[in-house]
C-alpha cells in the first residue's frame, strides 16, 4: 500500500491510499472504532450532590468527558495483573469538589495524573446555584469502543479516488454549473478539473452531460480521513488499530491451524 498525506495533524488526517481494497479499509475503521482503547469515567460515587440533575444524568455526562489516554501506563482491566480488580496500571481516580454558584466544567475534574485530563476543559457538565454542591469521587478505567461508545477515540471513513475521462461538449458551461461542489472550470471549450479531493462522486454532472464527462471510483485508490476525539492523536490510533488487527488476524491462523 502506498499512502500520500493530504493534510496531517495531531486531530485530523486525509490521506490518499493507493493499492489496497475496500475491504481493508474497512477493517481498519472497524477496529479503530471498536478496538482502540482510550480512558473515560467508568465508576461515580456521589458524597454531595444538590444540583438540579439526578446522580444518573451527572454520572452519564461524566461518562461522556473525553479523557487524554497513556498507552504506554494503563492497561485494559482484563490484560492487568489485577484482573479487572482495579489498580494504578488499568484505573485511575478522578475527583470534583465544587460550591455555587457557578458552572462546573471538566476542567474541574481533578487526577493525580497529569497524562490524563479533560480534552476539553469548557465543556460543561451542570450548573450550580447558591448553596448547592456536587462531591464526587470517580474511577476512570482502559476500554474499547465496542462495549461503550465513550471509549471509542474518533472515526474513520473513506470513498474511492475519483477518476475522470473528460471529452468536448457544445455546452460544457452546463457541466460547470451542476457540479455542487465547484471543483470543474472551463478553458475555452475543454473542461478541466481543479481538485480531485473534493470530488464525491455525486454524478451530478454525468446526469447533465453524460456524453461530456465519466466519472468513476477506482477500485484500488482511495481518499481517506480520519478525525480524533482528542484521547489520542491520529498517529496513535491508525498505529493501535494496525496492530489490533495483526493481533485479530495471528489469532485467526492460530483457530484455522487447530482444524483437521
């Protein structure tokens, strides 16, 4: 596989992937979302709480609070020496102490863990008015997307690279013009194409003039992009998610090697 960076960032990447299928792609974005894990709020314990939400909505947006993850620290409960039992290598304490009236955020959720905290420190999660509090000690846990949908770190989606095949046309200023994507100009009577990427197959200008323009997906090229929820950077999650999938695939010829 050959794979050409478009635009790269710690939170998101668009790549073009050449020779590969689309069957792999979708592995790969099937074990991103469900196989890489990332830290969120698993266990609450309420000391003090007076607000207007019940203990169950604040819990459930303390679930929801994208959280930094370490790889390299914490281990999944069940891989841990602990079993699931819970210890510093696969949890980690959080706790918030706060008086109204004011909002409380995520940034104050506090962690002895300076690697792991609020992705997003304004997002809010109740509003406290005069003399109501919220006290609350939290376990934040190692888990997959697959058993809950906090713990999934972005997505992935992608679609087959464009390819043109463009031709004369008496009124090619009609193919311009039903493009809702804007990516086709006209130079004097030929038709050109500006940008590729853009192209989501739409076949709007195919329906105007089909004798002028084809435009077809390639079966081994494709546009890839890949967004972070912030847990981890892109690097981290295409990395874990290839090696979850050798990890799947050794398993797989292990089971196949016991047939007789």
């Amino acid at each position: 596989m050959e794979i050409k960076a478009v635009k790269y960032d710690k939170d998101k990447a668009v790549f073009v992937a050449k020779g590969t299928t689309a069957w792999y792609l979708n592995s790969i974005r099937r074990m991103l979302i469900n196989r890489v894990p990332t830290m969120a709020i698993e266990d609450v314990t309420f000391i003090d709480n007076s607000s207007a939400l019940y203990d169950e909505m604040v819990a459930h947006r303390l679930g929801m609070v994208p959280l930094t993850t370490d790889l390299e620290t914490y281990f999944e409960s069940p891989k841990c020496k602990c079993k699931g039992a819970g210890c510093a290598r696969c949890s980690l304490t959080i706790t918030l102490d706060k008086t109204g009236p004011c909002t409380v955020y995520a940034e104050d959720l506090k962690t002895k863990d300076p690697k792991v905290k609020p992705v997003y420190p304004k997002m809010p999660i109740v509003k406290l008015l005069a003399n109501q509090s919220l006290k609350i000690e939290a376990v934040a846990k190692l888990s997959y997307g697959k058993d809950h949908i906090k713990h999934s770190p972005g997505l992935m989606y992608y679609q087959q690279y464009p390819i043109f095949k463009i031709k004369e046309h008496k009124d090619a200023k009609s193919c311009v013009a039903a493009c809702p994507k804007k990516i086709l100009e006209l130079k004097g009577n030929k038709l050109k194409v500006i940008d590729e990427l853009k192209c989501d197959l739409c076949n709007a200008c195919m329906d105007v003039c089909r004798d002028a323009i084809e435009v077809k997906g390639s079966e081994d090229e494709f546009i890839v992009k890949v967004e972070s929820w912030g847990q981890l950077s892109v690097k981290e999650i295409l990395t874990k998610s290839a090696e979850v999938f050798d990890e799947e695939l050794d398993e797989l010829a292990e089971e196949v090697k016991k047939l007789k």
